[in-house]
C-alpha cells in the first residue's frame, strides 16, 4: 500500500484513515492492535518535521529532548527520563535502554556513510543499520522498531529510506518521523546538497484498539505548518548546553541554536521538573502561539 503526500501532517492523517478503513484486527503480545501490512509512505517535502494535529497534541519537548539524546550517542535511560519520566518501563536495569538508536547510529555508522557517499555519491551501500542480529533472541523490554535507514543521491538531492518492522502510529509515528527527517536533513547538510523524499516504510502499521477514537478525531483535525530547520553549525555547542542544564539544574540563557527556541524549550522543561510555574509560563510567553499548542504543564 502506497501514499504520497508533500508533508508529515498529510501523511499522518492519511495513514491513520487507511488503517482505520482497512486494518485488520490482530493481537501481538495480547494486545490488540488494528494493522495495514506493508504501508509505504512517500513524502515530497519532509522539511516539516514536526506533526502538528491538534487533537493528537505530540509534545514538542519530548521530540527536541529524544532527537538530542540520539545525537548525543546515549544509551542512559536517566538523561532521557529528563524528556519522559515514563521511559523506566522500556528499560532491562533501570539505567540503559537496550535498544538506544543513538549508539546504533553514530558511534560508527554515520560517519561511514558519509564517507561513502563523498566517495560515491551515487553509491546505494549507504545504509545504517539499527536493528541487528544478537537483537533476534535477546530477552529485553526495547528491541528496536526501526530496521534500518538508507541514503541515496539522486539528481543532486538525498533521498532517504527508513525501514520499520512495526510502527505505533498514534504514539511513536509522530517522533519517529521528527527525528528521522531530521537526519536527512543533517545528512544533507554534511554532503552539500539539499534534501529530496522521504520513503517510510512500514511492515506492521498499526494503531491499538484503545487509540480507536481519538485516531477518527485526528483525522478530521486541523494542522498547522511548524518550520523546524536545523542550524547543523550550533549543533556541538546545543549538545553542550542541554547537557549543561541537565546536570546543573540552572536555566540557560537565550541566544541562537540548533532550533528556533531551542533554548525556552529547554528551560520549560526544567521548570516543569522544578515544578517552577512563574519560570515556566515566563518561558512559554516567549514562544509564538502556533508552538504552544504543544506545550503543557506536567507537574
């Protein structure tokens, strides 16, 4: 099954109709889910980045703070419990994620890429690897959902093809798609050229039966075109200061980063932690209202 689309928001909505009209019901692990096998999504224009439905709501912070801890090359479920309290139920020891992308990707792999493609710009062996053998018969709470990633160059523009055993497209869909189209885009950037289509592919497409209703509301819900850019020059010196927050507790200062307010989006989510009310609707005054609509008060 194939749909092309020119955003995210397009996207989303549309996969979510078509397994709601032609999912099948089926219960892995005795959960049950409504699946569409084999959805290939096409997307001309991935720049968006982030899916905006206003009755599915993502949270903004959850997405920057997961797509930092992957660049980072963390596999510390405490450094990602910053971003979601709730990741301890993902997690064998209660201080790693198993299935952490961010080691899977950038430890070797990326850079590898990258050279490939420098070397041959047309080569179709750049292909990183997240799912892995060992991962076939380990006993864990996080085996991996995402396959493999491929980039290739075609007519001066890098395409790229993420492959998914299984993908929640209520939860997990949303950033999934956050943090991948953003590493074409950082791919892109590195190699000089601009970013082509995004292919998504997906071998078990599914949305749980608890998700039922609030999937027919998304579908008839508004979205909004949110730009999320990445300034790949401020991307050492972000990594740095989120890290700084992390471990000192102190508010950053404003000044331009690796994503329009990047810094505000970091101070909100310590005021949260710091359960700081005045700090965190100071912080999200600063934000344009489009953006906070996917902000909300958690404490």
């Amino acid at each position: 099954m194939e749909i092309i689309t020119s955003t995210l928001n397009e996207a989303y909505k549309k996969s979510i109709n078509l397994i709601l009209q032609q999912g099948k019901l089926v219960a892995p692990r005795k959960k049950y889910i409504y699946e569409v096998e084999g959805l290939h999504l096409i997307v001309t224009n991935p720049k968006q980045h982030f899916i905006t439905n206003k009755k599915r709501k993502a949270d903004l912070r959850f997405a920057i703070g997961e797509f930092i801890w992957y660049l980072s090359k963390s596999d510390s479920l405490q450094h990602i419990q910053f971003y979601n309290k709730n990741h301890n139920r993902y997690s064998d020891d209660d201080k790693t994620l198993y299935g952490a992308y961010g080691p899977r990707i950038f430890n070797k792999q990326w850079s590898q890429v990258v050279k490939k493609l420098k070397q041959d710009n047309e080569s179709r062996q750049a292909v990183i690897s997240i799912f892995e053998p060992r991962d076939n018969g380990v006993e864990t709470k996080d085996v991996p959902c995402t396959v493999s990633i491929q980039f290739m160059v075609r007519e001066d523009k890098l395409n790229m093809y993420v492959n998914m055993r299984s993908n929640d497209f209520i939860l997990g869909f949303p950033y999934d798609c956050f943090s991948f189209t953003l590493f074409q885009e950082l791919m892109a950037e590195e190699l000089g050229i601009d970013v082509g289509t995004y292919h998504h592919y997906v071998v078990s497409a599914h949305i749980y039966k608890e998700h039922f209703a609030l999937s027919k509301e998304i579908i008839e819900s508004e979205n909004e075109y949110i730009n999320f850019n990445v300034n790949t020059l401020k991307i050492l010196k972000s990594l740095e200061l989120e890290k700084k927050l992390r471990e000192t507790q102190e508010y950053l200062q404003e000044e331009e980063l690796m994503f329009p307010y990047f810094v505000n989006l970091l101070n909100l989510e310590l005021a949260d932690r710091k359960n700081d009310l005045s700090r965190f609707n100071d912080e999200l005054s600063k934000l344009p209202e489009s953006l906070r609509n996917f902000i909300s008060w958690r404490n």
